[in-house]
C-alpha cells in the first residue's frame, strides 16, 4: 500500500539552501523530472510556486481496501519524529485522491471496469523548493543536506531549455450531443421520481496525443488566473490543471468549503461580461442551486466539526475566470479533536458540487448515465497532513495516460435544465484546456 524506507518513528531531519539566483518554475520542475515523482503548484500567474521532488515514501494504489490508504498515510506521517520548525505544508502527502476512491468510502454500483491505475497517488517528497530556498529532508542530517544541496546546484546551474511538444490527434466526446441529451432526461426524469434534487452530469473528451505537461501547464498559467495551477509527472501518467474550486482546506484548526456552483460564459467586452453577471445574479434556477450546494457543503463538515462551528461567511460571491464566471461561497468549521484528517477528507469527498445532492444517491445515477468511470476528474489534488488539508478539485485540468489526453467538464442538472445550455456550458468549461492543447472542441474557444 505504501513504499517507504522510513520506520516507524523515524526523526525525519531537515536542511534549507537557499538559491543563489531567481529560478524559473517551469525550468525548475523539467530539470527534476528524472528525480521520479515531481509535483509543481502555483497562484493565479503561476505565482508563489511550489515544487516537490524525490520520493521518501509512496502511496499508489488502486483502490478497493476501504478508508485504509488515507488513514495509513497520516498514521505514518503521525509516527514521524519531525524537526519543531516543520510546517503543516511540508509535513504532507502531494498528489491525487481520484474521484474514484469515493466507491472506498461509500457503497456505489460499478457498471464500468476498473482501469487498474491509481485511484490514490500520493508521494511524501524528499525536497521542496519554495520562497527562494530549498528544503531537503532524510533520516540523517547527512541525507537531508545532500538532498537540499544537490538539488540546489542543479536549480543555481540550470540551462532553460525548449518544452516538448503538443500534438493532439482527432478528438471524441464520451456523450455526443444527442446521448448527451438523453443522458440529461434521464437525470431529471430522477429528480421528478424525487431520487435527487440536482445531478452533476460531465462529459469526457478525450483524443491521441503526445504531450508535455509543463509546456501546458505554462500555457494555462498564462491563460487562465485560477486560484490553483498544477503539474504531476509520474511514472504511469502526467496531469496538469487550473482548478477554481477548493475541495477542502484545513489550517489552524479550521476547515474551509468554497462550493463554486453557477455559471455563465464571459462577456466579450466589459459590458457584456456586466450583463452575464447580472443574469447570473438573478438566475433562479442557479441561486438554488447554490444554496443546495452550501447546505450539502454544512452537512459534510457537520459530521466531523463540534456543534455550532459551522457557518457560512460568504455567500454567492461572483468569481471571474478566463472563459467563466462562477457564484462561490465559503463554508467554515473547526474539526472535532478526535477526528483526524483522513476522517475529515471522508466525509467531505467528493466535493457535492461535483455530485448533486444527496451525495450518494447522486454518485449511484451518475455511474448509471456517464459512459466510463471519471477516475481522477472532479477527485481532488494537493496534499495533506496530520493538521493540514489544501486539496483542489481537479477541474479544469487534463491528464495523459497510455499514449491518450483525456479533459471532461460537467454542470448541475435540475428540473428544468436545458439542455443546449448546459451542454454550450460544459464546452465553456473546457474551453482554457482546448486553448492550452491549441485544438478546437465543437465550439469551444481555440
């Protein structure tokens, strides 16, 4: 389940470098690709990079042994003997919790095969390279300082060298207009049959290519100011995103839910983008989605907060992206002392803007209408701790595998959806990643 050389109760010691110059981040993380997993995350610009590299332990797993690899994962990092100076970002698993690992939670029908790959995919990196300095760590002092320094003579050296290439082939929707269509009446035939209230239906698409990640991701940063950048290389497939929504985040004894539910295409102009916000703001069907969403939001952190800490304190808030706008709230909790993180991240996974409500029922359709399983898309992806949880939804990203690109996009499904818009929705949703591969997708922007 994990592979690491760290005993339990090992003293994981630590070494910062700082670097002698300013490095680029995409640079940085290329010339580290050969260290094994490497994992690069940024702000909107692509700003307060973080890069982690190397591998002191390993969680990739594909699944089917219940809560266990979360709670192995923390329970190692727990037993650890860490430096005073150790913060929560440092102390943490990077990677993916594929939306998947919801059948390890949760019993849900599976129609589609399992593919086999990683529904967990976690590393604990030996080096982190933040703020201008390098972080190395090992179970002596002379591994940690080897790991900060070598990494640091390669960054103070470092050549920028051309990118790979993007070359994607022809492309296919996993719904074509018309299945999608039916796939949508399906779903609100359950609403009318009163089975759920809302329904996330998304729609893949996927096409042969050959592709650097960095060289995507260095377009997205470009294109798209999401709040959270990202890169994964790994051994069996490579992602990049630019996630909007956080799926759970945990700091000083809080835990935050931003559900981002409620959308329209930007304007074209100043005014036109006025406009949208407008019919966005006034949009009855949307407002009530949103609500559902921000008491499903209350009701996950409900079940591992104390009584009466959770609130909303901010709500339906517009938010700009670079072809959508979205309605967002914050919903704020402090988790019960004896509720570590692994039962927080369970309770709140997946995000309910991802499912409808109520979650299960939702999840339980949704394996009956889509036409394959989601694997990582609508999961989450970041890291996370014994006291520190900052996960994404894994939304408005891409990953290659086996030779194939694969991007999917989804929208909330009510009564009286229609169905052009919310297909013309999901093509909008995808329309920063078709821009970044340089392919046009029946409308969406090139």
């Amino acid at each position: 389940m994990i592979t690491s050389a760290l005993s339990p109760g090992a003293r994981l010691h630590r070494h910062v470098v700082p670097l002698a110059t300013t490095v680029d981040p995409v640079a940085a993380a290329a010339a580290l690709r050969p260290a094994g997993r490497v994992m690069l995350t940024a702000g909107p610009g692509g700003r307060d990079a973080v890069l982690a590299a190397g591998e002191l332990a390993v969680l990739s797993h594909p699944g089917g042994d219940g809560p266990a690899p979360l709670t192995a994962a923390v329970d190692l990092l727990a037993g650890l003997d860490l430096p005073p100076d150790t913060t929560g970002a440092e102390a943490a698993w990077y990677g993916f919790l594929a939306y998947d690992a919801a059948r390890d939670f949760e019993r849900l029908p599976s129609r589609h095969a399992a593919s086999g790959r990683p529904v967990y995919e976690f590393f604990l990196p030996e080096v982190l390279v933040a703020e201008g300095r390098v972080i190395g760590r090992g179970t002596t002092p002379a591994a940690a300082r080897r790991a900060a320094e070598q990494v640091a003579r390669t960054l103070d050296r470092l050549v920028v060298t051309p990118l790979g290439a993007v070359a994607v082939g022809t492309g296919t929707f996993g719904f074509e207009y018309d299945e999608y269509v039916h796939a949508l009446r399906c779903a609100q035939q359950h609403i009318l049959d009163g089975d759920v209230f809302q329904l996330v239906l998304s729609n893949p698409w996927t096409a042969p290519a050959t592709v650097d990640g960095l060289a995507v991701y260095k377009r997205l940063t470009e294109i798209n100011p999401s709040p959270y950048h990202f890169w994964y290389g790994g051994p069996e497939f490579e992602a990049v995103g630019a996630s909007p929504e956080p799926c759970l985040t945990l700091a000083n004894g809080r835990a935050l839910i931003r559900p981002l539910a409620g959308t329209r295409p930007r304007g074209r102009d100043g005014r036109a983008d006025r406009l949208a916000e407008d019919d966005l703001r006034s949009s009855v069907k949307e407002l009530a989605e949103h609500r559902m969403l921000v008491d499903l939001a209350r009701n996950d952190l409900g079940r591992v907060c104390r009584p009466g800490t959770v609130s909303v304190e901010r709500l339906m808030a517009v938010e700009r992206y670079s072809h959508v706008m979205h309605l967002t709230s914050d919903v704020w909790g402090e988790p019960a002392r004896e509720r570590g993180t692994a039962e927080l991240i369970r309770a709140t996974f997946p995000a309910g803007t991802m499912t409808g409500t109520p979650k299960v029922r939702a999840m339980e359709i949704i394996d009956d209408l889509e036409p394959a399983r989601r694997w990582l898309y609508s999961g989450a992806v970041g890291s996370f701790g014994v006291s520190h949880v900052d996960l994404y939804l894994t939304i408005r990203s891409m990953v290659w595998c086996d030779g194939e690109i694969r991007l999917q996009a989804g929208g909330g499904i009510v009564h009286d959806s229609d169905p052009a818009e919310e297909y013309a929705e999901c093509l909008a949703k995808l329309g920063s990643g078709a821009r970044a591969l340089g392919v046009t997708m029946e409308g969406a922007a090139a």
